[in-house]
C-alpha cells in the first residue's frame, strides 16, 4: 500500500481531485489501511500462538527422552555395579578357599609339636561330643533317642550376603539402548517434519499476504479511479451549473435592454407629436 502512494503517477491522481473528493479518499485509504493492520496482527498471533504450542510439544519429547536417558543411565550403573560385586563376590570365593588351602598346608608344615597339639586339641573334641552323646542316651532319659541333626556347614553364610538383584544382560542392555537411540532419532525426525510443516505455513502465509496485500491495493486503485470519475462528474456537473446560469444571467440582461428599449420608444412619439 505504502509503495502503491509512493508512485508518482498515483500522487499526481491524487492532486488533482478536488477538495471534498479528495478527503473522501483518503478517509477510505484509511479504512483499508485499519483493515490491513488488522489482518497482519491476526496473522502474528496465529504463529505466536503455533509457536508456542511447537515449543511446549518440543518441551514435553525433551522431558521424556531425558527420563528415558537418565533411566539407562540408572541401568547401566545398576549393571556396572552388579558386575563389579558379582566380580568381587567370585574373587572372594577364591581367596576363601586359596586361604583354606593354603591353611592347611601351612599347618602340615608346622612343626611337630604344632602338629600333636592340633591332634590332642581335635582328640579332646570328639571325647566331649561322645560324653555329650552318652548324656542324651535312652538309659539316662525317658524320652526317644533322637539323632542329632546335624546341619551342614557352608563356607559362606546365607545372611552374611544381600541377595544379589538380578544382573541386566548385556544384550537386554543394548536392545534397551537401541530403543532409546530409536525414539531419539524419531524425535529428530518428527522435529524436522514439524520444521518443513512451519516452512510450508510460512510460505503459505507470505503468498496469502502477498495475496491480500495485492488486493489492498487493487481496492485503493478501485476507490481512487471511483474518485476520480466522480470528480469529473462532478466537475462536468458544476460545468453545466455555471453554464446554464450564466446563459440565464444573458437571458435576463436581453429581457432587460428590451424592456429598456420599449420604454424609451412611446416618449419619442409623444415628443414628435407636440412639435407638429
């Protein structure tokens, strides 16, 4: 609208309508001009508001593939964590037995003295198990014998270890990785949509602008050839006025003369009459 003013050729239009024509014009440049500002705000507030929801969209996938990231972070360290005490777990065992063993060799390479002090320490042991055996004998009480239970002896207690959660395989690990790798690449593929979709709604605003800006000034060319007819038809009208006023103004001056003239004429005759 603005470069449609700006062109010499419409200015000089322009100056050559009269006054009130003029003002008209104007007056319905101005409306075009509210109208086309109005139309530009809709627009700015329909991509403000597209943006924001792309943005809170864009927020929420964000938040989610960060959950999902730190949740295999957790498992990666949960599976780093059970290796090493599975590791340490399964070290121990073998120092265990490695330290058994090598007790026991260290015993039989002790001294002799060494040696029978053991023995009699072992021989003084099982004389107490029989005497405590003969002391639970039928003769001496009146209940049932009963055999002792004897329970086995582990080399590692039940509750001297938790029990060990369950170790994430290697290959659950990695499946669980792809799947994040995937949604991450569908992420990036569904933003790049949304990207090519905003480009498509961007081009399609500027061509509906362009559009509507070409109509605006096809209206203001419209309300200014209207303009200007009217001005020559009102010109043409006030041409007709003025003429026909001033072949009135001649009319009335001709009836005046000859009024002029008819009054003039009887004196001469009465004149002429006395000098006879």
């Amino acid at each position: 609208m603005e470069e449609l003013l700006k062109n010499p050729d419409i200015q000089g239009k322009i100056k050559r309508l009269s006054p009130h024509v003029r003002k008209a014009f104007v007056e319905s440049l101005l409306d075009l001009f509210e109208q086309e500002t109005e139309d530009m705000i809709d627009a700015i507030e329909e991509s403000r508001m597209e943006l924001r929801g792309t943005m809170l969209d864009f927020e929420d996938e964000t938040e989610q593939l960060r959950a999902e990231s730190r949740m295999l972070e957790q498992r990666r360290m949960d599976y780093e964590r059970n290796s090493v005490n599975k590791y340490l777990d399964e070290k121990g065992r073998k120092s265990r037995s490695s330290r058994n063993s090598s007790r026991i060799s260290f015993i039989d390479e002790r001294s002799d003295e060494n040696k029978a002090s053991v023995k009699d320490y072992m021989k003084r042991k099982e004389q107490s198990r029989l005497q405590f055996n003969e002391s639970r004998s039928p003769s001496s009480l009146s209940v049932p014998s009963m055999a002792p239970v004897e329970r086995p002896i582990s080399s590692q207690s039940s509750r001297s270890l938790p029990t060990p959660s369950p170790i994430m395989s290697k290959k659950a690990l990695q499946a669980e990785t792809d799947a994040i790798m995937q949604n991450l690449s569908t992420a990036d593929n569904k933003l790049a949509t949304e990207r090519y979709r905003q480009t498509e709604l961007l081009e399609e605003r500027k061509a509906r602008r362009k559009e509507t800006h070409k109509s605006r000034e096809e209206q203001a060319l419209e309300l200014l050839e209207k303009a200007l007819m009217m001005d020559k038809q009102l010109t043409a009208k006030k041409e007709a006025q003025e003429r026909r006023l001033k072949e009135r103004l001649e009319e009335m001056k001709r009836k005046k003369e000859r009024t002029m003239c008819e009054s003039v004429e009887p004196s001469d005759r009465l004149q002429d009459f006395e000098r006879f």
